[in-house]
C-alpha cells in the first residue's frame, strides 16, 4: 500500500506514525515545505519518496502534485493528523477518488458549529454555543448563553487562544485578544472534572481507547504559570462515574459516522454525574498523550493505528496495565535554566515508576509556556494503582523545581 502522508516531520509526534506506516509494510511518500534535511531521522529512514513542496496551502499546485505522485507510482491512501493539514488530505482523497474522510466529514471534526450541530440533531448534550466573527455577534451570543462562558477558535485546537468570561466588562477585556481570530466559538462554560475519550478505529469500529484524566484542567493548567499541568492516561477507565462519558464518545462517534484512524475527544464530568461534550478531532492527541497510551499499555499505538488504517484491523489486542501521568514542568524566573533540584531525590525514590525523563537541560533557555504544554520539559511516572501514580506525580509537580535566571 502506497500511503501519501502530509506533514511527515511536524508536530513532534508525525515521524513516529510515519515509522508506523513503514513497520506495517507501507511505502511512504512525504509531503511537507520543508527541506528533507529538517525531518526527523526516524521519518527520513520510514520514508519511501519526499516532496519538498513551496507550501502546503496552495490547493491547486497540491492536488496536482498528488495526481502526478499517482501517475508515477500509485497511491492509495492520503494521511495527515496535523490539524491544519486535514482539509488539504480530504481534497486530495476527493481528487483522487481515495477512501477516507471527505471535506464534508473533515469539517464536521475541524468546525466547532458543526461539530456540535451534528451533535445537537443525535441528542448528545453539548455545551450552549454559537459561532462569532464579529464583536456584536460574540456579545449577542454572550448575552443568550450567558456567564460564565468561554471563547475560543471555531478551529482551533491546544487551548490556544481559549478564554474564561465570566461577566460583560470581561468579554470586553477579551475581545480585543481574539480579534485577530476569524470566527469563534461562544459557549456555555461547564464546571466539572475534564477527560478524554481516544481511539483508534477501522471499518467504523473502536479497535481501542483510552480515557485520560486532565489534572488540573487545560484551561486552568493554560492561564496559571506556576502549576505542572498532568495528563492521567487511566487503567480503568469503565468504573460506573465515568461510564456516561464513555457512552457518549461512542455515540459521538457513530453520529459523526468516523471510519479509519485516531480520534480524540474531550468532555466533562460535572459535579451531578452528567457527561457533557466538549470537542473531537479525528487526529491523535497532542503534547506527548500517544506515548502516555503507550506507557500505560506496554504497546506502541503509533503501529497499531497503521495497522488499522492499512489493514482494517489490530494483529493483536491492546491491553492496559498501568496508570501513566505525565507531568509537565515550567521553570520558576526567566531566562535559561540553571538548575534542576528534586530529580536525583525523587527518580531513587520512585525507581522503576519513573519511564522518561524529558527536561531541558541546564543551560538552555526557557520556553514559552503560553505557546506549548511541552513547557520546560516533562517526565512520566506510571503504576497499576490510580491513587500511587497520581501521588508520585504531584511530588514531582511540587517538589521538583526548575529554576532560571
């Protein structure tokens, strides 16, 4: 199988479902604006053929790109799980007569509107919303949802540029920061505990999931500096209070009608036990939560979503044996990080637990932690008990510190 895949070197996460591809006997053809020095080693060596292209986001020069790619060689699925990127891979499916998602479908995962209208129409319950290009129309949406609220990209994706309203002199305060965005979502704010509901699915059906615990939840872990934002992929996930979040993934799932691939959704556990929807995109998860599944399963999903795109199904079931956490870290000052207290105490202490550490290294200057979860650096801490793994994860949140200067 000739496998056209966009994007083989960026985010951080692609060149390993490249190598997914690869192991599972597909020819890979990389597509991408940048220089085939630039892609990741574990890319470059899965990759059949590469494309430098111009950019990425001019259609017409794509689509004829990919029909001569076709010509010469053959192709017969088009992949991108880069968020920008999926309309492109649906216009190229469509050009080229391939199976998978359509631009209809894709919108349904990229447009928050019609994400949740399609939602509405099956009775799954959503948050209050509406879409906004215009000041007037977001304080006219504000007005009918209500407050507290929040304002984010109708296509947006990490939390970025997502914001908390809580009365009418804060939309104010807000709107100039999203003005550069063309539309946004205005929409009822829900209080409750947030987690994920992920697959990978083949033929319409779910080959394997995962739930993932956010501690605290991104919109907090986004505004306040100071925490060490964690994400808890769970061992048991189908205990009876998260049940109805688990229902609702699969019902989400069969009224968006996804086929073949990853998905990831987020929604929210209120204090009353109801399950409300937030958002789905039919891509992996971000900021490393692919290796947390991995870690929690002894498995490597990135071969495990080849398979199911490439062959229709999983060669083996996965299984999962652990709670897995990881813990982002934000160095406390500015400028570079210049020392690291608490590891060395805390790694003899908790030994095995410890699976990765992935801190930058003294000398090397800060991120921006507005711009990227990734933060300073991170490390995974994993248990079968829930209790253990969320223990050891907060000492590292508050014990180990980066300091810069």
């Amino acid at each position: 199988m000739n496998v056209l895949f966009l994007s083989p070197g960026f985010p951080q996460e692609m060149p390993q479902f490249v190598r997914g591809l690869a192991e599972v006997g597909a020819r890979v053809i990389g597509v991408a604006d940048t220089p085939a020095s630039a892609i990741p080693e574990v890319a470059r060596h899965a990759l059949a053929h590469y494309e430098q292209v111009p950019s990425l986001w001019d259609d017409r020069a794509m689509i004829g790109l990919a029909r001569r790619l076709a010509d010469r060689m053959g192709i017969d699925r088009v992949e991108c799980l880069w968020e920008p990127g999926m309309i492109l891979a649906a216009q190229l499916r469509e050009a080229l007569g391939l199976p998978g998602m359509t631009v209809e479908a894709t919108l349904r995962f990229r447009d928050k509107e019609r994400m949740k209208n399609a939602l509405d129409a099956a009775g799954i319950r959503t948050p209050r919303h509406a879409g906004a290009r215009t000041e007037a129309e977001c304080r006219e949406a504000a007005e009918r949802i209500g407050y507290p609220l929040i304002c984010k990209p109708i296509a947006g994706a990490g939390s970025a540029d997502t914001h908390r309203v809580d009365s009418a002199d804060d939309l104010e305060r807000v709107l100039p920061l999203i003005r550069h965005v063309p539309e946004v979502s205005v929409e009822e704010f829900v209080e409750g505990e947030e987690y994920t509901f992920d697959t990978i699915c083949s033929g319409g059906k779910i080959r394997f999931f995962n739930v993932s615990w956010y501690r605290p939840c991104p919109l907090i872990g986004r505004t306040l500096e100071w925490t060490s934002p964690q994400t808890v992929s769970l061992r048991d996930p189908e205990v009876p209070r998260l049940m109805a979040g688990i229902a609702m993934g699969r019902a989400v799932l069969r009224a968006l009608d996804f086929r073949d691939g990853f998905t990831h959704m987020e929604w929210f556990l209120r204090r009353d036990g109801v399950a409300v929807f937030g958002e789905i995109a039919a891509r992996p998860p971000g900021a490393v939560s692919v290796d947390i599944m991995n870690y929690a399963c002894d498995a490597d999903t990135f071969v495990g979503w080849a398979e199911a795109v490439c062959r229709g199904n999983l060669s083996a079931p996965i299984e999962r044996k652990y709670n897995a956490a990881v813990v982002f870290k934000r160095a406390r000052g500015a400028g570079r990080i210049r020392a690291i207290h608490g590891l060395e105490r805390l790694v003899a202490r908790y030994r095995t637990h410890v699976v990765c550490v992935n801190l930058l290294p003294v000398g090397s200057p800060r991120r921006n932690w507005r711009q990227t979860l990734l933060s300073d650096g991170w490390l995974v801490v994993r248990h079968p008990d829930l209790a253990a793994t969320c223990e050891m994860a907060d000492r590292f949140g508050t014990e180990l510190v980066l300091e810069a200067g």
